[in-house]
C-alpha cells in the first residue's frame, strides 16, 4: 500500500461506493483497526478538505483522548441511536452502523446525501491516526491518488 510521497499520509486503497450503498473496506485498514471485532462501527464526518467520513470503532474510541464524545453521546456508546442517524457533537457528526466479518458497510441514501457522496465515487481510504482511518471522497489527496503512477488497490 503506497505512501505516495515520504513522509504523507499512507493510503490503504480505494473503495467504490455500489449502487446498493455497500462500501468494501479496504483489507489492510480491516487488520490494523480491527474495525470488523465488534460487528458494530463509528463513522463521523470527514475534514472540509477530504470530506467524506471517518471510521473507527467503540474499543478504539471509548478509551482515547476522543472518549469524551461518546460520554456525550450515550445513545451513540450504547447503540440506541437508530442505526445510520447522524448525532451532531462539537462540528461533527456521528453514527454507528453494522459491519460484516468481511468488513462491509451499508449507507442509505439519506445518509450518503448527509455525507455528500453518491453511488459510482470512488473513496481513498487514509490512514488519519491511531483511533480512525479516514474514507476521502475529495481534494488534494484524492487528486494525487489519481495521478499515482505506482499501484493503489481497489475493492
């Protein structure tokens, strides 16, 4: 998996959005975050530049210098929060959703038209930190992926 320049952000792959709204995780950021050990993730909002959203999941989450999002958001920590409902929390918002054991998700309609993503785009998924990877769906990263010369793996 590249890093497509020394020292910038290490990319795991790129992800078609189906026209189901199913997204494949790319494999290595599944091994690295674990993100399939609770059949349960966290997406957010991405960054103004990269929209998009980030993923990570309670283990992760509940336990970093982040845990005080979900001591704010207790329907979101225990999941009653309707699945796929965006809860808005200090300029972000924040949803969890099923995961299956070969790392898929499902987003609505509503919730991609949230996140300003559509069937058919393609999502860089971004190491961001320790706690989430990040799935772009534009600006300088995306465009630096797309001129690439090495091999950036799809799923």
């Amino acid at each position: 998996m590249p890093q497509m320049n020394k020292g910038g952000k290490f990319v795991f792959g790129k992800s078609n959005i189906q026209e189901s709204g199913k997204i494949q995780f790319p494999i290595q950021a599944m091994s690295e975050y674990q993100i399939t050990a609770e059949g349960k993730v966290y997406l957010f909002t991405g960054s103004k530049v990269t929209g998009g959203f980030c993923v990570t999941r309670k283990g992760l989450l509940l336990p970093s210098k982040l845990g005080h999002i979900l001591a704010a958001l207790p329907e979101l920590r225990d999941y009653t929060a309707a699945e796929g409902t965006f809860l808005p929390y200090k300029g972000r918002s924040y949803c969890w959703l099923s995961v299956t054991a070969d790392g898929q998700v499902r987003l609505t309609i509503p919730m991609m038209d949230f996140l300003r993503i559509t069937p058919g785009m393609r999502l860089l998924s971004i190491r961001s930190s320790d706690i989430a990877f990040t799935m772009g769906a534009k600006g300088p990263l995306l465009e630096k992926a797309d001129r690439y010369n090495g091999v950036i793996p799809e799923f």
